[in-house]
C-alpha cells in the first residue's frame, strides 16, 4: 500500500470509528466512513496486543497487507476504511485471510458496483 493509500495519524482512526458504519465478521471488523470527493481509498490496519507480540502482530498486518493489495482497486474510492483483526486471524494462512478479508469488505459493501 502507498503512503498516501493508508491512514496514519490517530485523529483520522478516532474519525472513522466515531462517524463511520460497521461490518465483522469472526475474524475481522471494519468500520468505513464515507469521504466526498476523495480520490482513492484509504486503509488503516489495527492488530492489538491481546493477539500477541510484536512479532506476531507484524505478521497479521503483513498478511493484511498482503491480501488487500489485489483488491484495493476493486473497493469504493470514497471512503476511509480501518480493519481490525479478531483472535482467530492469529492463526490464519495467507488464503484464509483473504478469504475471510474478502468476505468482510462484501458485507461492508465497500466494493465497486459494476458496470456493464
């Protein structure tokens, strides 16, 4: 993910958490806030520390990371979207995060209609 593709200072989190809608599923949570005129998504990641040591978290967020970069193209450019991951992605493969990433961004509505 680019720089200017992710959310990064604590105040744009807190925006999207207070104003934002809500979508999970087992492993993930993912809040997104509409943004006129913007011009790309842009994503925040959030593994906390119940999930393990840096060493694990880093690799959650490595996995994350990992599967979004196919799909960013794929989601609305107009929103801000944070994902926090759940316990069960602790123990997670590269295609089950996808997966379940996949399946959380449909019910969030957050991909593109479209067009025929």
């Amino acid at each position: 993910m680019k720089k200017q593709h992710r959310l990064r200072k604590n105040e744009e989190f807190q925006k999207v958490f207070q104003h934002g809608k809500s979508a999970a599923n087992r492993q993930f949570v993912v809040y997104q806030l509409s943004r006129r005129g913007q011009e790309h998504v842009r994503i925040g990641l959030s593994v906390s520390k119940k999930l393990g040591n840096a060493v694990q978290r880093n690799r959650i967020k490595r996995l994350m990371k990992e599967a979004l970069r196919g799909t960013a193209e794929e989601l609305r450019q107009d929103c801000d979207v944070v994902i926090i991951a759940r316990k069960p992605a602790a123990s997670m493969e590269l295609e089950e995060v996808q997966k379940s990433l996949k399946h959380v961004l449909k019910v969030a509505k957050l991909y593109r209609r479209r067009t025929r």
